[in-house]
C-alpha cells in the first residue's frame, strides 16, 4: 500500500468495559479486553499486535468518523464531547471509548484531491 494522503484526524478505540460480566469469553469472539486500544487515521482501526477491531463494531464506528471528519460535533450525536463517543458494540457485549485528534492537515474534500490533475 502506499498512502499518499497525510489524513486530517487520528482516531483511537479504546475497549473501556463489558456490559455482562468481567470477561469477553463466551460473549466477544474478538477477545476484546479492558484496557485494549486501537488507531487508525483512515483505514480500519488496528491495535499494538496488528489485530483489527471487531468487524460488526467498525461498521457502527464508520459513520461517527465520517462525521467527525465532515465538519461533526459528536456531542450532537450522544458523545461525550466533540471528538468523544462511547458506543456498545452490535452484539451488547463490550464498550469502546472513540476518540478523535485533529492532525491540523488540510480536509481531503475541500483540499480538492479528489480531483483529477
């Protein structure tokens, strides 16, 4: 891959706590565990070993970070600020904490680089 775009945020998924019980066995089969924190800027999110994020939780993950990107306020949305969200994953079992860092680099849109030379 050769990424060519420096992208306008940082986004980071932490795993802050389960909603049954103390463990993800027998209820997460990503082996989600407290404490677990994942980074992305525009791809999937990934943690320290390489793993990726749950696939059901990155679907719900996906329109906050566009709309973080599109200008959002995730307080508009339930967050916990502007650029902080908690979100329970699809299947009840585990809570994540998203939060996003402005990069300060220019918006891919309105940079124009979608836009043929």
């Amino acid at each position: 891959m050769k990424k060519w775009f420096d992208e306008e945020y940082e986004f980071t998924v932490e795993v802050i706590g389960y909603l049954r019980g103390d463990k993800t066995e027998r209820y997460c089969r990503n082996g989600e565990e407290i404490g677990d924190v994942y980074t992305c800027t525009y791809g999937c999110p990934v943690n320290g070993q390489g793993y990726g994020i749950c696939s059901k939780t990155m679907m719900m993950l996906y329109p906050l970070m566009e709309a973080v990107r599109s200008g959002g306020d995730l307080e508009n949305v339930g967050g916990d600020g502007k650029y902080s969200k908690t979100i329970v994953c699809p299947d009840g079992c585990v809570m994540f904490r998203l939060t996003a860092k402005p990069l300060g680099n220019e918006n891919f849109h309105k940079g124009g680089y979608w836009k043929e030379p």
